[in-house]
C-alpha cells in the first residue's frame, strides 16, 4: 500500500524488497469504511470510536487526513472503494496491490524478492535514503530504535500488554445473518463456560452467505495445548467443551434462520496482544554519533504492524491509515528529515492511545459480557466512584 501511494510521486524512487515469493493467506478481511470518506461529515460518521478520534486529533489532522484520502489517484481508489464495501481475501487485496504496481507505467518502483537482515539494509542505505520497515509484528528494526542512555532493561523499545488468549473462529453460513448484543447473550445462554462472540462488523453477508467471525476466551494454560490452526473435528476430538460450546451457538442459529454451515469452522489460537513501539522512528539517532548504529545519516520509520498492533479490530485498516500518513509526509519534499519524523512520532503516538483505549474497552466489555449472570463477579468487574 505506501509503495502504491509513493509510486505517482515523480521526486521518489522505491526500492521493494519482498521476502515472500507469493501471498498465500486467504483469511477474509473487511477494511475501514473511513479509508475511502471523501468528506469531514462522512469520515465522523463512520468512526465507531468517533469520541476518542475527536478527544486526541486536532480538527486539523482530520481536514488533512481526509483531503489525502481524496487525493489518493483513482486506480488505488477503486480498489480501496471495493474492499470496504464487504469481506475479501487478504491474498487478493496483496495481489491486486503487487498487480497495481507491476501495470502502472514508469519505473519509479524497483522490487526484490530476497529477505534482508539489520546489516544487509545497513550496507544497502545510500546518502539520502528513507528505510521504512513494514515487516509486520516480528519487525526486523523495531528492537534497534532503542532510546540511547538507558539500560538494556529500560531501553526495550517494545511495549507488549497481553490481554487474553482467545480462539478466533470462522464459519460460512448460507443465509444472510447478523448478531447484536442481544443475540450474542441469548445465543450464549446455555454456555456457561466458554462463549463465542461474534463481532458485529466481523459478520457480514456476501449475497447468501455469511461471513462469522468470532472469540472464544481460553485460559493460556489450554491455549498451550492448542495449535496455532485447526479445523472443527480437532476441536471436538481435542477440546470438546469448547466445541460443544460453539455447535450450540451454531444450532440456536440454525433453529432461527434455518441455514446451514458451509464447510468448516477455521480455528486460530492465539494470544491477543496489544504492543506499540516507544520510539517509531531513529529521530534520537539522526545525525548523532552513536557508536554501533548503523542508520545515523538516514531516517529509519516503522509502519502498520511495525509500530502498533491491535488485537480486536483488523489492523490492516490501522496499517493502511499509517501508510497514508506516512505517504502525506514524505509527498513535502521541503519537509526537513527531523520534523518529517517528529511530525510521525506524534501521530504514531495518537494513534497508540485510540488504538489501547478501543482494546481496553473492547476487552472489559468481554470481561462483563462473560459475567453478566454472575451478580457477584460481574460486580467485581465494575468500578463507580
């Protein structure tokens, strides 16, 4: 996506380098809506977390942040236009992007597929160079932007929170279906120990079939015991409480809208973190003599995954709105290096607080939720001054 955003720009040349040879996860996916709003109003609109955008953005940042959405160039638009509307594959949003670049005329974009380390981008890096690294959760930099001073115990530049271990699961069902709290209580009512909540704007409807998508919280005891991906017969072989859990939520479906599941269920196991970056960018670096540092002449900038993952909304959409930020930034070619990363430092952070204040409350939403018929629990749970 930045490489599809810096491609127009005739002051810029993009070097890609690509460590995978093809794109081959087929996970469904469904961006922002607010990624294509073409007007201030429409942008607030589509905001679900529209009172923290407001509390920590500047009106300005928002005038600005929708003027570059408008201005992205028509053949991105589309695309970004098509994935918004409902679910797709991540691997087709990855090959049309790879596509978009490859067709468009020019040859502003170099791509190399080869996977780099720290030095072999260090000996790479000419006088004039922006690094930007977008390798995602298990970032190849982050660990190098360190604050210098501190000792190795403070200076790690990661921030992990882990809030809980879940199972994602996803089904197909072939009728139109959609679950609001209401139905994710009722459907619950017989789970007395693990419940599977569907996300409202995870459940979606291609025609007559039914994207769900959906949590099941599990200890991380029992999240040791499980692989990474599996499918609904090892879950029933393995782990049938948790199984039997979901066939009744499914079967309370079935009974209401009289569909059935296409396929089966699609069971990841993982442990849902929220983390961030401290430090975003190598601004307490940039033309200082750090003795070991290997980016002190060039500017150095984590994007998407690389500075923010979020655990209970796809951070794809996080991704793509750093990547336009990003793209905003570096389209001023009179911006001096310093401010350009002060100026990503502070959004980076802004981002940071509306990304852990939506999983914060998301995650104590789920925690009353699996409470609510325990008066006691739930009680505990709850904190009025």
């Amino acid at each position: 996506m930045l490489t599809a955003l810096l491609q127009p720009l005739d002051h810029l040349s993009v070097l890609l380098y690509e460590k995978r040879d093809d794109y081959t996860r087929s996970r469904m996916v469904q961006l922002d809506p607010s990624l294509v709003a073409d007007s201030v109003e429409s942008f607030r609109e589509l905001q679900s977390d529209q009172d923290d955008v407001e509390a920590i953005f500047h009106p300005l940042e928002i005038q600005e942040g929708v003027a570059f959405r408008t201005s992205i160039p028509a053949d991105l638009r589309s695309l970004l236009q098509q994935w918004t509307l409902g679910f797709s594959p991540l691997n087709e949003i990855e090959h049309s992007l790879s596509s978009l670049i490859s067709e468009r005329q020019g040859n502003s974009v170099e791509r190399l597929a080869v996977k780099m380390s720290e030095q072999d981008i260090a000996a790479a890096v000419e006088p004039d160079d922006i690094v930007i690294d977008c390798t995602g959760r298990n970032s190849l930099l982050r660990e190098s932007l360190t604050t210098p001073g501190l000792s190795s115990d403070e200076s790690q530049n990661t921030v992990n929170l882990e809030l809980e271990h879940s199972l994602v699961i996803t089904f197909l069902y072939d009728q139109s279906y959609s679950c609001n709290e209401l139905c994710k209580y009722y459907k619950n009512s017989h789970n007395r120990t693990y419940k599977f909540i569907p996300s409202v704007a995870r459940t979606f409807s291609d025609g007559n079939v039914s994207h769900v998508t959906g949590l099941v919280n599990i200890s991380s005891e029992e999240a040791a015991t499980i692989p990474q991906q599996c499918d609904g017969d090892w879950l029933r072989a393995n782990r049938p409480e948790v199984a039997k859990s979901m066939d009744r939520f499914i079967d309370e479906i079935k009974g209401e809208t009289h569909g059935e599941i296409v396929g089966d269920l699609n069971v990841l196991s993982i442990p849902l973190n929220l983390y961030r970056a401290r430090n975003a960018t190598n601004r307490l670096y940039l033309n200082k003599n750090e003795l070991g540092y290997h980016f002190r002449q060039s500017p150095v900038i984590l994007a998407g995954d690389s500075a923010i993952g979020s655990p209970y909304f796809q951070s794809i959409s996080l991704g793509f709105e750093c990547a336009m930020y990003l793209a905003s930034l570096i389209g001023q070619p009179a911006l001096a290096d310093g401010e350009m990363l002060d100026l990503y430092e502070t959004y980076i952070f802004k981002q940071w607080l509306r990304v852990y204040m939506r999983s914060k409350k998301i995650k104590h939403d789920k925690d009353i939720f699996e409470r609510v018929d325990d008066k006691i629990a739930l009680l505990e749970l709850i904190h009025l001054y």
